[in-house]
C-alpha cells in the first residue's frame, strides 16, 4: 500500500486557521499547542513538524487570513489605476473583514498584550511586525507602482517602506480605538481623509486623481 501523500502546505494553513478558532475562544496566551492539535484534529508531535514554536503559528495563521483577504481584493485591484483607488479598496477591505472577524480582533489584541508585556516569553519576538508585514509589503508595492507610473514623486519610491509602516501602523491604531469605541467616529471617513491627505503630498505636481 502506497503511503499516503500529504500536501504540507496545505496541512500548514489548516492548522494555522484551527488556531484562529482556538484563539478566539481562550485567547493567545492561554491558549496551548494540545488545544490547537484537538482543533485541528492532529497529534500535538504532528503541530511541531510544521512550527517550532506557537509564536510561528500565531504569525502562520495571522498571514493565512490577510492572504485570503487580498486574494478578495486583487480582482478589483487593476495595477494600472490610482494609488489612491488601489490604497481605498485594499485597505478598506483589509479593515471591513478585520472588525468583523471576531478572531482576528482577539488575536491582534492578543498579540498587542504580549507586545506590552516584558515579562512574556512572546514579548521580544516582534510579533506585531511580522504579523503585518503582508499588508505592508502590498502598500509598499501600491506606492512603488505609483511612482513607477509618474503619479507619485520619484522619492515616494525610495521611502516606500517607511511610509507603508507609518500607513498600516496608523490605520493599525484607528481600528482598535474603533473597536474599543464604535460610535466615537466614522471610520471609513477618517480613513479616507487621511490617505486622500496622504496621496495627494506624494502626487506630482499637476497629477490629480484617475478614479473612475
């Protein structure tokens, strides 16, 4: 009889999102690598073949969501229109499907609590970074794009990275004071405001918006 033939990455992304269920339920730090295994219908030994640590499957399953996000949006995304349209829709999409997913809010407030926490084991492995760094890099990308077009400065380019980080990490921060406070502001507004200001410093002299 032939052994039977697992495909590793897909066994990979669903124990990641067996995770996020377990997550939600007890939390990040409490949760243990036996809970995620039961969830996931796995032995605990067959977790650690795919992650050392639970700090690599908290990250696994946090860019697995993200993924399935922008997989979404990419049809609606065509290279070729405004940063401005492409930034609105991605990031709008991004921030829709994050407040409401109740996992996903459990585990990035999760992972903040660990990130202020010295005493956490957790607390010096970066995790907020790494957890966002697949929408950063499709910022990034959105703004080097533009630049490449002749719409943005050629300078937005070179500093793509850092203004993708200020970006993310700004939009980062309107959503949890959202969560925390749903009716204090209208947070697609707030959103659009800011990268309608953001954009438009960056544009080239004389270059207005494209959208449709």
């Amino acid at each position: 009889m032939s052994p039977k033939i697992v495909d590793r990455d897909l066994r990979r992304r669903e124990i990641a999102m067996a995770a996020l269920e377990v997550f939600a339920e007890h939390g990040f730090e409490a949760t243990s690598i036996s809970q995620i295994a039961a969830a996931a219908g796995v032995g605990k030994g067959t977790i650690y073949l795919y992650f050392a640590t639970k700090a690599e499957l908290t990250v696994e399953a946090a860019h697995a969501w993200i993924e399935a996000v922008e997989q979404g949006v990419a049809p609606r995304v065509d290279t070729q229109r405004d940063p401005l349209d492409r930034l609105r829709t991605l990031i709008g999409a991004s921030t829709r499907a994050f407040l409401e997913d109740p996992r996903m809010i459990r585990l990035f407030l999760g992972i903040a609590q660990v990130a202020l926490d010295d005493s956490s084991p957790l607390g010096d492995l970066d995790l907020a970074r790494k957890v966002s760094a697949p929408i950063r890099e499709a910022v990034r990308e959105i703004l080097v794009d533009g630049a490449a077009q002749g719409i943005l400065r050629p300078e937005v380019a070179r500093e793509a990275g850092r203004h993708a980080t200020n970006i993310v990490a700004f939009v980062d921060g309107l959503g949890l004071h959202h969560v925390s406070n749903p009716d204090a502001f209208d947070l697609d507004g707030q959103i659009d405001l800011y990268l309608e200001t953001l954009i438009g410093s960056m544009r080239v002299a004389g270059e207005g918006g494209r959208d449709e």
